[in-house]
C-alpha cells in the first residue's frame, strides 16, 4: 500500500511517499510507522484515507490512497 507523506512528516520519515505492507487498520498502520520511524511519535498528525480524515478503526484495503497529514 502507498501511503503519501506531507509537511513536516516528510522530514520525519526523509521521503514523500512509502510502501507498505498492507495493515489491517490504521491503527496497525500508525504503530507500524512510529516503530520505524520513532519521531513521529513526537508529532501530531492524521491520517486520511481516500481523501477523507479517518479513524483508528478505519479498515484498510490495499487498493486504499492512504495520507499522513
């Protein structure tokens, strides 16, 4: 899955874009990145799903545009 990465983010994670593995929510998905990338648990930040602003719970599908806000 592509999740697109904005703003101050992309210093964080040093790019604009990352391949993940698909995670079964954004949950997973968050816990996933501050583990590779421990600073961005220094950072507030969301997540959007399909151009929309997305729960925790929200359910991620491979074929979902993923962005970090």
């Amino acid at each position: 899955m592509k999740v697109l990465v904005f703003g101050i983010l992309q210093d964080v994670c040093k790019t604009d874009s990352l391949e993940i593995d698909d995670r079964s929510d954004i949950a997973a998905l968050k816990h996933l990145l501050e583990e590779k990338f421990p600073a961005l648990k220094e950072h507030s930040y969301a997540v959007a799903v399909n151009q929309r602003w997305s729960a925790s719970d929200t359910v991620l599908k491979p074929s979902d545009a993923v962005a970090l806000l």
